[in-house]
C-alpha cells in the first residue's frame, strides 16, 4: 500500500512525539515533524538539539515503528546563512527522516538557487534530501518556477514538493507534472479544497492554513494528479480541519483524515 504520512499541520498542537504515537495509533506509516515553527503563533516546542522533546520523540519511534518522512520548516531568505541550519539537519537525521521542506522566500532567484545548492550539500552527508514546496504567495510560486529553481541547483537529490491546494491556486495542471522528470517528485503532501480559487491573499492563507477538505468533500481533481505521478509517492495528508474538525481532537481529526483518505484511494484504485 501507498505509505501514508501524518502532516505536522494536521494536528500542529501535538509535540513531536504525541505526533508520532497519533500517527500510530491512527494507522499511519509515517509522520512528518515540524521542529522549527512556520508561523511566530503556533505551537512551539524545543526540539531542535539534545532536547527533552527531542529524546521524547526518538523513543516514541522506537515505540511505534513509524518512521519520519519530512521535517519542516526551513526558509531560505535574503539573510540566510544555510550553515545555521545544520543543528535542525542534525536533529532530523537523528529521528531517521528521509526529506526537509524547504520554501522559497528569497525573491533573487539567482542567490535562492545557490542557496538550496548549499543546503543540499549540507544535507547530504546526513542522509536528507530537500523539498522546495512552491506556494502562490511565496517567491517561489508555481510549478514551473519551482522546477526552474530545483534544476537549477544542479543536485540531484533535490525535489519538488507538490500540495495540491497551492498547486491548484497557482493555477497548475497534471498535465505540465506529467512531464517533471518523476525523480524530482519524491513525495506529495495530500488534501482537497473548494473549486473556487480565492480572489484575496487572507482567504489563500484562510484556507491553505485552516480550512483544507477531505479528499472528494472539495473540488480539486485528484484523481488526475495522482495518475500524473508514480503511484509508489508517499503521500503527506496535510489537511488542518478548523470547521470540519470542529469538536475533535487531534488524536479524532488525524484517525478521520486517515480513515476518509485510504477509502478514497481504494475507490479511485490509486493505495
């Protein structure tokens, strides 16, 4: 079957290591694990180094069998110093993770490419490989951009992160991911959301942040990205639930978005 993995967003109150033991008790094979905060008023917990969260997380892996596929978040800037990163690296490697999300917030595109080249050489040697996930509102927007800079990094382990909801807003087609060379594709993150394309910025993030849906509750063709990619992908269900989740907590919320998911992908023979 299909590895499904537990997105950090989709239960971001969790620390890491409650993460890991919702994800196995939801069924998951694998968790993804935010140990640097996307956003100053989210959930914060120390988990980068030799940390209490950190050993808390490591045992409950051994625990559980789940196993890490991403962490996240790592922002390369106008400011970065891609050597200030080696401390999340080294932690993420000590967890047994496989890919760091990467975005893309540094509109020189020529500094932003030399600055993943960086980063992949430092994660190499530690048995990680990047993910630049293109979203609408960052300087890395779209598939193509996206594509344009993960090539330019002349790495080849460095891939590209497709969400469908920003794939959707960004007004991408499983047509042009047809032709990405699937080696760039190393995994997908997974959730639907309303056919209708928001028409301000604060409904984009509203949604991509808050309101995602279950896969088949929205409009987004699925079915047709999937196909548009190796059916061996992990799949990363990030899907914060604010309204549909309403009354569940994340331990109720994880075991539904598990559960709603592995039926769709039975129904459209794509697990």
């Amino acid at each position: 079957m299909r590895p499904l993995s537990l997105a950090a967003l989709t239960v971001l109150e969790l620390s890491p290591a409650q993460a890991v033991r919702c994800a196995a008790e939801a069924g998951y094979t694998h968790v993804g694990l935010r140990l640097v905060p996307a956003t100053p008023t989210e959930p914060q917990w120390d988990a980068v180094g030799d940390t209490p969260p950190v050993r808390e997380a490591a045992a409950a892996l051994r625990d559980t069998g789940v196993q890490v596929l991403d962490i996240e978040i790592l922002r390369l800037k106008p400011d970065t110093v891609v050597a200030d990163f080696r401390p999340v690296l080294e932690t993420g490697a000590r967890l047994g993770a496989k890919h760091v999300l990467v975005a893309g917030n540094d509109p020189d595109e020529a500094r932003l490419v030399e600055r993943l080249a960086e980063l992949a050489d430092l994660c190499a040697p530690l048995g990680l490989a990047p993910a630049v996930e293109p979203m609408p509102w960052t300087d890395v927007r779209d598939l193509a951009q996206g594509l344009r800079v993960v090539e330019g990094a002349r790495r080849t382990d460095v891939g590209l992160l497709v969400d469908p909801i920003h794939f959707d807003r960004a007004g991408d087609t499983p047509e042009a991911l047809r032709a990405v060379d699937p080696a760039r594709l190393p995994y997908l993150q997974f959730c639907d959301a309303p056919a209708q394309r928001p028409d301000t910025l604060d409904e984009l993030l509203r949604q991509a942040r808050a309101e995602r849906q279950l896969p088949g509750e929205g409009g987004l063709d699925l079915a047709a990205l999937l196909r548009a990619v190796p059916r061996t992908r992990a799949l990363s269900l990030e899907m914060p639930l604010q309204s549909r989740g309403a009354g569940l907590d994340a331990y109720g919320r994880a075991a539904l978005v598990h559960r709603t998911t592995s039926a769709w992908l039975r129904a459209h023979a794509l697990d």
